[in-house]
C-alpha cells in the first residue's frame, strides 16, 4: 500500500494503482512525506514545510535567521535536514519569529539534522 499526497491510500497491484478506500493520513504518522529538492535556504529566509515531514535544505553558507514554516494544523512534527558542507549552519531567528520552540538555540550543522 502507499499513501499519495491527497492522504488517500492505494493498493498497488502489478504496476496498477487502484484506490480501494480514503481515510486521513496524519502527516506524522510511519508514512514520510519527503522534499525531493534540497534548496539553497538563505539568510532570513523561510523553510518551507507544505504537506511535508522531512525538509531538506544545502545552504551555501552559514545562514541566521531562518523560518520555519508553520505546520497545517497543531502538533504536526518536522524534520529539517541540512545536506550541506558541516560549515553551512542553519540558526533559526526567536522562536516566536521562527515557530521553532528552542529559537536562537536551534542550530543544524551541515550534514546533520533536527
């Protein structure tokens, strides 16, 4: 089985996709919803999450001030991978700026994540 955006889940059959039933998806459940880009996050910028549970992002240098992007409803849980060179930092503005609760604090080296 596998889930699609929509939170709809499928039945693969033989290369066929066929929707046996809709139920809702949480997006913190088993069923990841990963970025399939990792962009360049700059300076103040925002990460942005959509319907997503695993962000990735490779800023080309070390960059203050980042956003998160708040989740669609309360609670929803976030991973943020940075796959850059381990110089690259992400640090995130206050937390009530960021919407990341450690704020200043929460800082992802390159090649790591939080």
């Amino acid at each position: 089985m596998a889930a699609n955006s929509s939170g709809t889940i499928s039945l693969l059959t033989f290369g066929a996709q066929q929707t046996v039933g809709a139920m809702e998806v949480p997006q913190d459940s088993l069923v990841p919803f990963v970025s399939t880009t990792a962009p360049a996050t700059a300076t103040g910028g925002t990460i942005a999450t959509d319907a997503l549970t695993v962000v990735r992002v490779s800023p080309t240098a070390a960059v203050t001030g980042v956003i998160l992007e708040p989740g669609q409803y309360p609670g929803k849980r976030v991973s943020v991978i940075n796959e850059a060179a381990s110089a690259n930092s992400v640090t995130f503005a206050s937390a009530g700026t960021s919407n990341v609760a450690a704020g200043t604090s929460a800082v992802i080296n390159g090649q790591a994540r939080l």
